[in-house]
C-alpha cells in the first residue's frame, strides 16, 4: 500500500523487492536492511530513497534474500 504522500508500507516494499512481508521485516530489525524513515505507532513507512538503498543492499548481498534465491552449491568431485 501506498499513501498519498507517497510513502510505502512494508508489505509494499516486500512486494516490491519479492519478498515475502515477515521475511523483509526480519532483516529491518536484525538491521540487514536499512530501516524506514519514517514510523508512527504501529507502522513503518519508506520513502522512494528508502526502497532504493533497500533494493540496494539486497542486489549487494543476494544472501539476504534466504534459501530460495541462492545459487546451488557447487559439487564437489
């Protein structure tokens, strides 16, 4: 969801960057992830400059993203 001001949820930001919404706040509050500029009670809200350091962050480090996204192991002879 996105306000009138322009300002993102975090389930639209998970949304944005394919990631499910409880897996994404994980990594805001292990601070993996940059966190909102904004929150009032309840709520988390992102700017645009929000996502994009947040998209950025994850395309420096596709491990943030889980299991899923990974490349498989190599084998080993």
């Amino acid at each position: 969801m996105t306000t009138e001001k322009g300002l993102y949820t975090s389930g639209a930001v998970a949304a944005r960057v394919s990631m499910s919404r409880a897996c994404f706040l994980y990594l805001v509050e292990r601070g993996d992830s940059p966190a909102p500029t904004f929150q009032v009670p309840g709520r988390r809200l992102f700017t645009e400059a929000d996502v994009l350091r947040i998209e950025a962050a994850l395309a420096a480090n596709p491990d943030l993203r889980g299991t899923s996204e990974r490349e498989p192991p190599s084998e080993s002879p």
